[in-house]
C-alpha cells in the first residue's frame, strides 16, 4: 500500500518492486483492501460505519485504494473502463497497489521506456 498520495509507481518503487496493472484483479477486492488497510479503516463486512465499496458507481484510474476524505476503502467498479494506471495518485487515497519484482513485469509504454529505446536504438544521425 502506498501513502496518501503515493503514486503505485512510487509505492512499488520504495519495496523494489514494480506496478503491473496486470494483477490488479488480484487485489480490486474489499477483501484485499481489508487485508491491507485492517478492519478499523475498511470495515467488517456490513458495517454502516467506514465500509467497504464495490460497486460501478464508484471508479477511477486511482483504485483500489483507502479514501482518507471519504474514510472508506473503494474497489474500482469499472475496471475494463478504468484500469489502474500506476503513475497516478489523489492526495487523500493510499492505494493499494498491484506490485511485482523487477524482472517480473515488462517496463510499462506510459513510462517513456519504449519512446526512449526506440530513439536510442534507431536514432539518425
């Protein structure tokens, strides 16, 4: 999990690890935010105060992730509509972050990887 305003990039990044929004399936589950976050910020299961939501009305690029505004954990709704996207980050949600070791996950394309090698490798002088 990452702070209040930690990017999954970052978060990840501080374990030596990397984001692979390919395993957020994984984790987009209040169960998981449970595990991470406990029951005093998700809460149990039904519980009418904090809580858990899971639910299409509720999505966004920066789930899952512990709403400290809201004080609930919220799983992404809408996840084929809104993926995860590592590198974005709200001040008030710690996100829970999908984080893998280095060589497990192929660099990202937003992360400038690609454009870079590719000016590298066929520049013209």
């Amino acid at each position: 999990a990452g702070e209040a305003g930690e990017s999954c990039d970052k978060a990840c990044g501080k374990q030596s690890m990397r984001c692979d929004p390919s395993q957020t399936p994984l984790i987009n589950t209040c169960q998981s935010l449970r595990k991470e976050f406990g029951d005093a910020l998700c809460g149990k299961p039904g519980a009418l105060n904090g809580g858990c939501i899971h639910s299409e009305q509720w999505y966004g690029h920066d789930l899952p992730s512990y709403s400290e505004r809201l004080r609930r954990c919220i799983a992404n709704g809408r996840p084929s509509k809104w993926p995860l996207k590592c590198h974005v980050k709200d001040a008030s949600n710690k996100r829970l972050c999908p984080c893998v070791p280095q060589s497990s996950a192929p660099p990202a394309m937003e992360d400038g990887w690609l454009t870079a090698n590719y000016s590298r490798i066929f520049r013209v002088p």
